[in-house]
C-alpha cells in the first residue's frame, strides 16, 4: 500500500488527471488478458490449417463443380416452368392497368352497388381521420400552452375533451380495419362467383388440368391467389388513399398556423419538397437491383423444393438403389446457394436501409426541424416593441410553444404518410403479380370454354399436319358437333380423326354408325384410342375434323352415360351416390321412390348395403367400399338413369363374373345399347358388333360372329 501511495504522490507531482490514468491501466490489463487468450488459439489452430489446406483446395473445386451442375439444373427448371407463361412479365405497364380495370368491373358491377356503399363509408372513414388527427395536434398544442402558463381550469377543460376525443377517434380507427376487411370479403366474393361461373363452363374444370397447360394449379388461383389480390387491392385502398388526405390538409393546417406566426407561408413547404424529392431520386439510383436478387432467390428456392419432391416422388426407386448419399449431397449443395443468395441479400439490404435510414429519419427530421423553426425565427411576432411587458412575453412563449407542439406532431404525421406513400411501390408492384396471375385465369377460363386451348404438342409430322390446321402454332378445332332431331337416336362420326390434347394423332380417320340397341365392343391395344373415342363421344375432347352427329341430350334422361374403371363417389349419403348426379329434387320429380332404388341396389347385389346403413347415412364411401363394391354402385347409377347408351371402360373389372353377366343382361332388359371396352372373354356373348383397333391407326367394324374368340393383343 506504501508504494500505490507513493505513485499516486508522484502523479499528483507530474499534474495527470487520475481518471485518465484509470483508464489507461484498465485498457492495458484487458488487452493483456486478450492476448493471452488469443496467442494460445492461433497456434493451436495454425498446425490443422496448414495440414487441412489441400484438403480445403480440393473440395472448393469440388464444391465448384457441384455449384456449376446445380445451377445448370435450375437454368433447365426455370426455363420449364416458363415455357408457359407470357412473354412480358408483371409490372407497372400498360397491360397491369388494364387488367386491373377488368377486375374492377367484376368488383364493382355497377355504380350503385354494395361496394361502392363499402367504398363511400371507407372513404368517409379515412377522411374522418385524418380530420381528428390534425384536431388532436391542435388540441395537444393547446393544452401545452397552458401548461405553460399555468392555468389549470383550463387545461383540465382541454384534458377531459382530450379524454371525450378518443372515444370517436378509436371508433374511427376500428372502422377503418372493420371495412377494409368488408371490403376485402365483398371484392373476393364477387371474384369468386365469377370465377366458379367460369371454371363450371362448358366442363371447364376438365378443359382446363386436361386440355389446357397454361394453368398448373387452378385450385391455388381460385383460392388463395383470388383471396390475396382482393386483401390487397383493398388494404392498397386506404394505404394510398389516406396518407394524401393526410398530405394535403395536414399542408393547409401548417400554412393557417405559418399564417398565423406572420411567416412566409412557402419557404417551408419548398425545402420539404425539394428535399424529399432529391432523397427519393438518390435513394432510387443507389438502390440494388432487389428484384433481379430476389428473383434469384426464388429460382434456388423452387430447386430446393424441386429436389425435396423428387425425392418423395421416386423415394421407392432411391431406396431399391441406395442412393441416400446423392440426393443428401444434392440437398444440402441446393441449400448452401440459397444461404448464399440470402446473405447476399442481407448485405445488399444492410447497406441500403441504412441509407434509408439517414434520409428518412435525420434528414427529414432535420428539415421538419428547420420548417417549424422558420415561422418562429423570422415571424414578426416576437418584436421588441410587443415585448414591453412580462405578461406578453408570458403569452408569446405560450403561443410559440403552442405552435412548436401543433407542428411538430402534424409533421410527424405527414412523415409518415410520405413513407407510407413511399412504400405502397411495393405494394402496387406485387398487386401487379397479383393481377396478372388472377386476370390470366379468368382469360384462360374464358379461352377454354371456347375451344380455344394451348398446351405442348408433339413434334409435327406430314401426317399431323395434314389432319390437324395449326394457326400461330396452336391447334384449331374444325370438326362440329351436330345435334340431331329427339326422334334420331343415332350416333354418326364422319371423317372424324382421334387426336389426343397434345396433338397426337392416334386414328387418322373415323367413319362409324351406331344404332340403337347395336350393342359394341371395343378391342385393341394399350394406346390404340379406345378410350379416346369415348372422351371424343362425351365431347370432352375436341373435334379437329369431320363431324359428330349425336341425339340431343333431354333433361329427363341423358343420351350417354360413361362409367369408368375406377368409379368416383361424390360427398353425402348412399342415395346421392345411386342417383349422382341428380339430386334429390331431381330424383323427387322423375317420380323415384325408395322402393326402387332399393330394387336397383338388390340388381347390383349391394342390398346388404342398404340394410346396413340406409339411404340418409353420410359416409366416406370411397373408403368404406370396395373395388367390386365402387364399381357396382357404379352401375347402380347407371339403372337409376337409364341413358339410350352406356360407355363402359372397363367398368366391371373387379366383379365377379356371374354378378357382371346378371348387370349386363339387366341393362340390355332396360333397352340400354352397350359400348363396352373389356378384356374379359366372356362379356363377348353380350354385343353384337365389334370395333377393332390395330394401334398403327387402323380399324375394322363388322357384325361379331357367333362364338366368335378373343383377340389377344401384345
């Protein structure tokens, strides 16, 4: 302790502050701790990189390489999933405002709506609160200028408006919410009416996965997408329309009270505006290119997931193989570029928020500054000669303070109504996205429901080209549908070629006569279009030449009822699956009892069903019956409705052959003409004519022979 105090005297000799001192010594001692800690670790770690360093060198090659295979791969990705999509991405263009402009026409039908109510009070809302918010600015001025003078009678008077104040102005603020979301649900149900009035057109839900490519996920567009454009064409509403109201009375506020301090009522708004504008343009020009980066960004994010659902696709075939270790390293490659990409992103965003940040925050307060001291330090308000007595330079610090606070807050509201202003680009530019992806739906839909499809074809050969008119590359349907007289109950193809929806001619040319109570079987090989006439038949595909003469469908009883192999069981009760698709109103006016269908089911051999469950019992069919029991339920429906011709692909399967052979000749009793395609010998003895594919585009009809043997095919 003798030789501290010592020191200490000699340093009081020398004339150095203590404090000084203090810091030095402590500095040095956690410097000294500090490389005593970081000595040991270099040299410890020195030995492993030096012994690492070929190893190092080689997997960043190797890691080269992969980066290099990886981004090929989503090159090819990307390129595939753009193939179908337009030409001219989303944006600010002329084509985003007028796709906007139809959507709106469906939002709001008509000028006197129930939107345009929604509109008019939202619209009321918001100018309502900008009103209140520049009334409570002027209220909190008030009432610090009389907390600085002291009375308090009246800034208790003030306080309890403060207090009465609030409650409309919450009320306001909780409105504004309540509508937009109304707004919201009232735009999306107008979108969806016309969408599901769309999608249900002409079969559009079939035309659309099936013949069509240009929608991959129609049910995501009808859902979600539909869901996210009306919230944010409706929230883009009020985040554009208020902070203008905001802007223009807060500016006409400002110059009553720039007014009021005998200022120069433009000097102010000039040097905001000026220096606004010239932040927003350097802010522009030094901002990254964020949509190319994100963009990037998405591209290794959709091959990330690409990979994850190649794996759960093919996981079978990767498990047989071994190949864990490869679709692992693939992985985490696919992740390490998007955690690349990201932080890239961070880095771009460091730097330019920071920017953002110094404009918005220091130097637009900084001239939010010098606009509210404008008025106080060259108005004419604080003169000497009015200043003569104590009393009035009482009232004029009250009256600057005043204006002081009632500026202040006005500007930090239109502060941020200009940043709000500001960000809404982003928003208008993913309503852009938005917009395009819901109008191309509905362009889609409306395109389809007119025979009018795009999708990729096979590559066109002399024989295609021929049969098939393609116009700016896409197919045209010429062939007709001709619907003959109810008393006809024919069905004639003439010259009518079985092309599949991507081009691909499977039967050149197709001339057949079917007439009642010709019960046919079809044969042939896998792919041969046997099931493509019937598709052909139904009018589910198009017709790209010849003519198709069928009866006209009556509403009773339809013309042609087509069962498949595997069955569909719709949502409800055991009697909505007999009688799909009528419902019961339906089976209610044909007359139908219970009884019958009870009979109807006793014909299909499902009468246990019935006594089992009933016909009101709601149940998940598809997975309480069976193969046989689907397809039996099938033909059940088929009783139900008694069409003049039944298509059966391969309907009985899985039925037991003396339970098929008794549903067949049921169905002949009923006067039903049978259009069967089947590999089973024994349903032969049920037809009387046969349509024989040979796959290379031929065909043969004739009368089938008496004990006539099936064909087997490769």
């Amino acid at each position: 302790m003798a030789v501290f105090s010592k020191f200490s005297d000699k340093i009081d000799q020398l004339g150095l502050p203590k404090p000084v001192i203090t810091h030095a010594l402590v500095g040095a001692a956690i410097m000294a701790w500090s490389l005593k800690m970081a000595v040991p670790l270099l040299t410890k770690n020195k030995n492993r990189k030096q012994d690492k360093s070929k190893k190092i060198v080689f997997q960043s090659q190797e890691s080269d390489e992969e980066e290099s295979k990886l981004a090929e791969a989503e090159k090819l990705l990307v390129a595939q999933n753009q193939k179908n999509k337009k030409a001219q991405e989303p944006g600010l263009n002329k084509e985003f405002f007028k796709q906007l402009s139809q959507m709106i026409k469906i939002m709001i039908p008509q000028p006197f709506s129930y939107e345009t109510g929604l509109l008019g009070v939202h619209t009321l809302c918001l100018i309502s609160r900008t009103f209140l918010s520049i009334y409570v600015a002027q209220l909190e001025g008030t009432i610090v200028k009389y907390i600085v003078r002291k009375d308090v009678k009246k800034f208790s008077l003030l306080l309890l408006k403060w207090f009465g104040i609030a409650i409309p102005a919450t009320f306001v603020n909780s409105m504004i919410r309540f509508l937009e979301s109304k707004l919201a649900l009232a735009f999306r149900t107008r979108l969806v009416r016309h969408a599901y009035r769309l999608y249900f057109k002409n079969q559009n839900y079939y035309r659309v996965s099936n013949l069509d490519g240009r929608i991959e996920n129609a049910d995501h567009r009808l859902t979600e997408d539909i869901n996210v454009f009306a919230t944010s064409i409706a929230h883009l509403y009020g985040s554009v329309t208020k902070p203008c109201f905001d802007l223009m009375l807060i500016g006409l506020s400002l110059m009553r009270s720039t007014q009021k301090m005998d200022s120069n009522i433009f000097s102010g708004p000039l040097l905001s505006g000026s220096v606004i504008l010239l932040s927003a343009y350097i802010m522009r020009t030094l901002s990254p290119k964020f949509g190319q980066l994100v963009a990037e960004e998405a591209n290794r994010y959709g091959y990330l997931r690409h990979i994850h659902s190649r794996i759960i696709t093919n996981a079978e075939e990767i498990a047989f193989y071994g190949g864990h270790k490869v679709e692992l390293q693939q992985l985490r490659h696919a992740y390490n570029r998007l955690v690349k990409q990201m932080n890239n992103i961070f880095v771009q965003k460091l730097w330019f928020v920071m920017l953002e940040q110094f404009f918005m925050k220091y130097v637009w307060s900084g001239t939010g500054m010098v606009m509210v001291s404008l008025p106080i330090l060259t108005g004419s308000t604080g003169s000497a000669a009015a200043a003569s007595t104590i009393a009035t330079k009482d009232s004029l610090v009250s009256e600057r303070t005043q204006y002081l606070t009632t500026a202040r807050n006005l500007l930090i509201s239109a502060s941020d109504a200009i940043e709000r202003l500001m960000s809404s680009y982003k928003e208008i530019v993913a309503l852009a996205g938005y917009t395009s992806r819901v109008a191309g739906m509905f362009e889609v839909f409306e395109q389809t429901a007119q025979g009018v499809y795009n999708k990729n074809t096979v590559a066109k050969s002399n024989e295609s080209a021929s049969i098939i008119e393609f116009r700016n590359g896409l197919p045209v349907a010429k062939g007709r549908i001709v619907y003959t007289s109810p008393d006809s109950t024919s069905i004639s193809l003439r010259a009518v070629p079985v092309v599949t929806p991507n081009c691909d001619v499977v039967v050149p040319c197709l001339n057949l006569d079917i007439e009642p109570g010709m019960h046919l079987l079809i044969t042939g090989p896998n792919g041969c279009g046997k099931s493509s006439l019937f598709r052909i038949l139904s009018g589910l595909w198009p017709i790209y030449a010849g003519e198709l003469h069928i009866p006209k469908p009556v509403e009773e009883k339809p013309c042609m009822f087509y069962i498949p192999q595997r069955p569909y069981m719709s949502i409800g009760s055991l009697c909505d699956q007999i009688i799909y698709p009528d419902s019961r109103e339906d089976m209610m006016r044909k007359g139908v009892t219970e009884d019958e269908l009870r009979s109807i089911m006793k014909m299909v051999t499902l009468e246990h069903i019935v006594d089992r469950d009933g016909f009101d019992v709601v149940r998940d069919w598809k997975d309480i019956l069976s193969g046989g029991e689907k397809q039996r339920m099938a033909v059940a429906r088929l009783f139900y409705h008694k069409p003049k011709y039944a298509l059966l692909d391969e309907c009985t399967s899985a039925v037991s052959i003396d339970v098929e052979s008794n549903m067949y000749e049921s169905a002949k009793k009923m006067g039903i003409t049978l259009l069967t395609i089947t590999h089973r010998p024994t349903l032969w003895k049920f037809h009387t004519h046969i349509l024989e594919f040979d796959g290379l585009g031929g065909w043969c009809f004739r009368k089938l022979e008496p004990n006539e043997t099936q064909k087997q095919y490769n």
